[in-house]
C-alpha cells in the first residue's frame, strides 16, 4: 500500500478513541494528501500531540507531508454531519475515503431494565451516526465514481448474547444499513463495508472490564490493518462485506 493514499483526502469519525488513534496512525505513515479527524471536544486532540506541528485548527504531522485537519462535529446530528461534509468538499474538493469509528457500548442490563433513553443513545451513536455520514459522504463520491467507505459494527450485530438489547440491535442494523447501501451504489466505483470485532483492547475497555482477560482482546492494530486494507484499492472484489474479526474469542 505504498504511496497509495498519496492523493486521496480521508475522513476519519471517532478518530481519537482507541481503535480510531491506531486508524490514524497507520494512515499517517501512508501519507496521504489529507486527513481529517471529526472530534468531539477540543481535549480530543491531545491524543496526536506527538504527531503533529504547534499552532491552529490545522497542522502538518511532524512525520509526513499530510495536511492533518481536526474539525469538530457531532455526528449524531444532521446539520452538524452535512456542515462537516460540505466544509471539506469546499476546501479539498472532494472526500476519497471515509472510516467511521465512532460507536459505543452499552449492556449489562435485560430488555425490562432498559431505558429508552439508553436504547435511543445507542441506536443514534452506532446506526444514525453512520447513517448521516454515509448519506452526505455518498453524494461527493459519486461526482467521482469511486470512493471507500469502512464501518465498525460488531460480532454482537450477528448473534446477541443477550442483555444487551439496545446495542446489539443498533449493530445489527449497521450491517443491513451496509448492505443496502452496496446494493445502490455497486455501479458507482464505490465500496461499502464494515468488521464485526468482539471486545477490543483499549484503555477504556480495560477501565471498564478490569477483571477480565484481556489475552483474548483484539489488539486495535490488527483491526486497523483491516480497516486499511478495506480503503485500499487492493478490496475493490470486496463490498457490501460484514467481516468477521473476532480474533480468539
């Protein structure tokens, strides 16, 4: 994959999180012509201060000659998503690759003692998020005929395991939302896909689960290596794929 994002400007959501820091990272060593990283908070940004310049909105990593790019936005939010979008068609003329990593987890609870509360949050976080961002994305990448997009369901939006009703559900529509779209877009150049991994190994999820064993985790590397693969131009075969990354669970 050599030079092959040289020209290719990506968004990636959820950038700052565990797997999206791994995401990022590996993107930068392929220099691409920009990246841009949708945020939540400006705290957010921490997480690459030993990638990229001092100063601004804007900034170079110290490593390549990408034009890296943090613009907030809340993605579970119309307006915000399509300002986002227009904002980087306006300014780079165009989106090659989107990688959307935001998501969240939320379980432990039966159906009876879910709130609709909990249920709507994880319906917006992890299926209109990716919704609203596939549907402006899209329409850029059509203009072009060609375009990449990867997002992270999950092996619980295959088969539930039971009290966790609202996130499994919310994964499961990701893949059919997947899907669907492959099947409109097939004859545009575009791919469409998503990974289905189990618990990942992050700093969060070893706050949250600290008795667990975390040898059985997906280490965030790996899963960014698929994530990669699946922008290359080397997954063209590949669309409309739910792939399964569930390591040694």
């Amino acid at each position: 994959m050599d030079n092959e994002f040289a020209d290719r400007v990506i968004l990636v959501t959820g950038g700052t999180g565990g797997l999206g820091t791994s995401v990022v990272n590996m993107f930068i060593k392929q220099n691409p012509k920009v990246l841009v990283i949708a945020h939540r908070t400006e705290k957010d940004k921490s997480s690459f201060s030993n990638l990229l310049d001092e100063g601004g909105k804007e900034a170079i990593s110290k490593k390549t000659d990408t034009i890296v790019e943090f613009v907030k936005a809340d993605v579970t939010t119309e307006d915000s998503v399509k300002a986002m979008i227009t904002e980087i068609e306006q300014k780079y003329d165009k989106i090659d690759i989107l990688a959307n990593i935001v998501g969240g987890y939320m379980g432990g609870k039966s159906i009876e003692e879910t709130t609709l509360g909990e249920f709507d949050f994880m319906i917006n976080i992890n299926l209109k998020a990716a919704f609203l961002l596939t549907k402006y994305a899209i329409s850029s990448m059509k203009l072009r005929s060609t375009g990449k997009i990867v997002h992270v369901s999950s092996a619980s939006g295959v088969k539930a395991f039971g009290n966790d009703t609202a996130y499994s559900s919310s994964k499961a529509g990701l893949i059919r939302l997947v899907e669907s779209v492959k099947e409109e877009v097939k004859n545009n150049g575009i791919n469409i896909n998503c990974i289905l991994p189990t618990i990942i190994d992050t700093k969060a999820n070893r706050e949250a689960m600290p008795h667990s064993d975390f040898s059985k985790w997906l280490d965030p590397n790996d899963l960014a290596r698929v994530i990669l693969y699946l922008c290359s131009d080397s997954s063209k075969s590949v669309n409309g794929a739910a792939i399964r990354t569930d390591g040694r669970t």
